[in-house]
C-alpha cells in the first residue's frame, strides 16, 4: 500500500494527516496478520519521512502502540548502508553505485563485491520532488542537476553498473519492458544499456505519461511519480556514466534481514543455497544433484571445453535442479521444470543465467531438439549459452538413466575423456547397468564434445 507519508514534507514540515491515516490503517492490518500467523519477532524501521517531518515522533509513536514493538528510525546514512546491503544480498558480485529512491529521498552509495563505501542521502525523492517543484517538472529538473552539480563520488561509478533500486523505478523499468517487447518479465536483475536508459528517461519525463503506451502495466498510483524518478534517471546516468542499470527488487528491507544473519550465512552463494533447497524439497535424492556436480564437474575438466568461473557456478546450480520436475507426467517434465526454474524466486542471477538453467533441466528432460523450446528463453541465451545448456542437459541424460536418480551410483561410475575417447566407466556390479538406450545417450554427448565414446567395464 503506498501511503505518501513524505508527499508535503518538504514544503510543509509535516506528514499529512491522510497519509498517516492511511499508513495506520495498514499498520493495523499486517498487525493482525502478524498475531494470525504467531510471528514472535518483528523489524520495524522508517526512512526519510518519518525522519525529517516535525510530527514523525508523534506519527512513530502511534505506529510503535498498533505494532506492539519499537521502531527504529533510519538515519540517511544507515538506510543508505542497509540498501547496500540488499544489493550485496541479491546480486552476484555487485560492482557500482547503488542508488535507492523512495518517497522522500534518494540513497546513493558505492558497492564492490561485499565491500560497502560511505554513501550519502538527498532530498531527491518521487514524493518530495513533486512537492518542492509544486508539481512542475521544469523546476524538478533545476532542483536535480543543482543536487548532483558537485557530488564527486558519482564520478567512481563510471563504466560499472548502476543499481536502482525502488519501487517508482521499478515502474519504470516494467514499462521499459512491455514498450520494448522484452520476452521475460521477472523484474529483479533487469538490464538496460547505460545509453537506452538515458533515452527513455529522457521520454519519460518530457512527456505526459498517460499517452505513452502500455501505460496500464504501471500502477495508477505511481504513475504521477514517473516523471520524477525519470528526471533523476536521466540525471544519474548522464554524471555517473555507467556501462548499464541494473534494477533490483531487494533493498533496505532484505539489507537489514542480510545484516542480521551471521558472517558464515553472509557469505553462502544465494542461487546455488536456493537450488539446494528446491533440490531437497522436489528431488527424489537430494544427494544424487550434489553428486551430479562431482560428477559432471570431472567431465568438464576433461573434456577440453574451457568454462569460466561463472559459467561452472551455473553449471553447479543446474545439477541440483535436474530433478526437480520428476512427479510431473512425463510429457510435461521439461516443461514444468522450465517454468519453475525461469520464474522462480531466485537472486544473484541474470537473465541469460536463468535460461541457461532453464534450458539445461529441459534438454535433460525433453531431448536435444529446440523443436518445442521456448522462444522467449532462446531469446534471452547466448550462442555459448545455448551449446553449454545443451552438453549439460546431454550429460545429464547420461547420468539420469543410469542412476534412476538415485545416489551413490556416479561416485562409482565416472565419466571423462580418456585418450581421445569420451569414456564411461561401470566398474564390477555396474557393468550391469549397460544397455542400448544408456549408449545411444553416451554417443549424443560424444557428438557435441567432438568426440568417440566409449563403455568400459
């Protein structure tokens, strides 16, 4: 529910009354919800509004008696510092500005990998813009170039990323996404080229926005806003200059869940910590997938093809994922897992890494055939890609129909290329497990590493 607590804050001084109103109401109501659900702990911050309005502590106190728990009120620098946070939380390898836009300010600061700078707070926000410019865009626009005339550490974020994180932004973003015909519409991790994103703020803002098309994907509530935080896009990229926006749906809040959590859970790898449960909770043996990255791990290693760090990280994450489908019907196994894997509530990864994903338990499933592939995931994988998802999904073959799923068989039975040969072992009991359907799989994957295979027993 968006309240507008920050809309007249900064010509008035004040929250309005309707707007407290109305964040009391909702206060009331996740209340209620938090004693049906028996929540025992509970978080509670506020950022700019409640911060610089003259009656936040009155408002605060009101919310701190329906919510039954103490409410921390942010300063700048700390929301700044917990937005970081969510970055780090939700991206791989975060290198860049991160800037947050709320209501009533806009939070910037700089994150390489874990590694959080000193960040700064401005009075930039959708709420507070609108109310300090009286609704007119032309003086937004004065009020944004002076705030970022001599702000020297935008200059650091020159040809990194860009990370926007809020929600009028991600308005923006979705409507950037339907104008353009983008085939995948999961907003966390959404990509935009540092020039295209100049360009369409720049429409954006210079426009009345109920003409623009697909205008009805954005909610009503924060279409006014758009402008707004279409000016300070424009602005933000034409200083820092970066090599692409990144826009995120993690923030202040999943930063302070990230800042609670130990430095052991800090540092575990969200997808592939995400792939392993989803693996434990749909997977016949949990204990196969991890054996399947041993596995496929020594096939790699063998096989010639060079594999960057990222690209074995993926690797990893599909193995624990390569089963995730199997209580589907048969026909509908790739398929289902596709979906699951593509829309799924994964972070730390991209676009491109959610289809290779995708596309490699799919090949598993459904064969080597792009006959029936989705064409909104094709679009989104490179060459590379593509060819890696399709010799994973082909070892994967390999080792499903000769485990059944089940663990404690690929430790026993390795493969790798040997002497030119793409061998499979099946050593002792195993030599068993032999038969036409398990070397018609062997030849597929010999075919597509460039090789001859081979059943050693």
């Amino acid at each position: 529910m968006l309240a507008g607590l920050g809309r007249q804050v900064q010509t008035t001084g004040l929250l309005a009354p309707d707007a407290i109103a109305t964040a009391l109401a909702a206060l009331k109501r996740f209340r209620a919800l938090c004693d049906i659900l028996h929540v025992k702990k509970i978080w509670a911050i506020a950022t700019a509004a409640c911060r610089d309005a003259r009656n936040g502590g009155d408002f605060i106190a009101q919310a701190e008696r329906i919510c039954r728990t103490p409410i921390t009120v942010l300063s700048g620098k700390r929301e700044a510092h917990l937005t970081a946070l969510g970055i780090i939380s939700g991206m791989h390898k975060p290198d860049g500005i991160v800037g947050d836009l709320g209501g009533g300010s806009l939070e910037l600061i700089d994150v390489h990998r874990s590694r959080v700078r000193a960040g700064l707070t401005l009075p930039l926000g959708g709420l507070a813009l609108q109310d300090i410019s009286e609704r007119s865009i032309k003086k937004a626009e004065k009020f944004v170039e002076k705030a970022f005339a001599d702000l020297d550490m935008l200059h650091d974020g020159e040809n990194r990323t860009f990370y926007a994180v809020g929600g009028t932004w991600r308005a923006l973003a979705r409507l950037h996404m339907w104008q353009t015909g983008y085939p995948f519409h999961v907003m966390h991790n959404y990509r935009i080229a540092a020039r295209e994103a100049l360009e369409f703020s720049r429409l954006v803002h210079r426009v009345d926005t109920e003409t623009l098309s697909k205008i009805e994907v954005v909610n009503a509530a924060r279409r006014p806003l758009l402008a707004y935080a279409a000016l300070v896009m424009e602005n933000l990229v034409r200083t820092i200059k970066p090599k692409e926006v990144v826009f995120s749906v993690l923030g202040v809040r999943e930063g302070l869940l990230y800042s609670l959590l130990d430095k052991r859970d800090q540092a575990r790898d969200p997808l592939i910590t995400a792939a392993a449960d989803l693996n434990v909770l749909r997977s016949r043996s949990p204990k196969h997938g991890e054996e399947l990255i041993d596995w496929t791990d020594r096939f790699i290693d063998s096989s010639g093809l060079d594999e960057t760090a990222d690209e074995r990280r993926l690797r990893h994450a599909a193995c624990l994922l390569g089963d995730i489908g199997w209580r589907a019907h048969p026909d509908y196994r790739g398929e289902q897992s596709m979906n699951i894997i593509a829309h799924g509530a994964f972070v730390a990864i991209d676009h491109p890494g959610r289809a290779y994903l995708a596309l490699s338990v799919y090949f598993r499933h459904m064969g080597l055939s792009e006959e029936d592939l989705s064409p909104r995931l094709r679009e989104l994988a490179t060459t590379r890609m593509l060819d890696r998802a399709r010799v994973l999904g082909a070892a994967m073959r390999v080792a499903y129909i000769l485990t059944a799923g089940q663990s404690g068989v690929l430790k026993k039975t390795p493969m790798q290329v040997k002497r030119g040969k793409l061998t499979l072992k099946l050593p002792g009991k195993y030599a068993k497990l032999a038969s036409d359907r398990l070397a018609g799989r062997l030849r597929q994957l010999a075919r597509l590493v460039g090789r001859d295979p081979a059943i050693e027993v």
